[in-house]
C-alpha cells in the first residue's frame, strides 16, 4: 500500500490544505480553530500576505502557513458551509 492511498479503516485520504493540519498541530502545539481565528483577526491582509504575516509573527514555515490561509479563505467563500464557518475573511463579519 502506498503513503497516499485510503487506509478503510480510516476512510479516505485528506486531500488539499487540511492534509498538513495534523502535522501543523504537532509542530506548533495549538488547534487548527486558533489559526483559523488568527486568520480571521486580519481582515486587511489578502492572501500572500496572510502567509507572510504568519511566517513572521509565528514561525510558520511557507507550506504550513499558504495551507492555513487557502483553507480558512475558502471556508470563507464557501456558499453551502455552516453559517458559523462563513465568514468574510476580507469583511470580518460573519454572514
């Protein structure tokens, strides 16, 4: 079996940006949630400088910090998700 393939016990392989969350989680010791807020808290900021921001404020590495980012943005843009994970990152309000 390879590394990328389904274990059924599990169910499926994570794919996309929450694939690096378990790892985020070791490394930096805090919920995938807290990020997720840290994010949400800088409106302003757009994408890259989202990843920027985390890099230097948190020590994030690159991978990490753009996988953070795309995820917490595209709940944001997510027309079907939960009101409570809708939010406009980019507004700062919840819709």
């Amino acid at each position: 079996m390879t590394k990328s393939a389904a274990n059924p016990a599990k169910g499926p392989a994570v794919k996309g940006p929450a694939s690096y969350f378990p790892s985020i989680e070791r490394q930096y010791g805090r919920p995938i949630s807290d990020w997720i807020s840290l994010i949400q808290s800088r409106p302003e900021l757009k994408h890259m400088a989202l990843v920027a921001w985390l890099k230097a404020e948190y020590g994030l590495g690159h991978g990490h910090a753009n996988a953070l980012v795309a995820h917490t943005l595209a709940l944001a843009a997510a027309p079907n998700s939960k009101p409570e994970t809708r939010v406009s990152v980019h507004k700062g309000v919840q819709q």
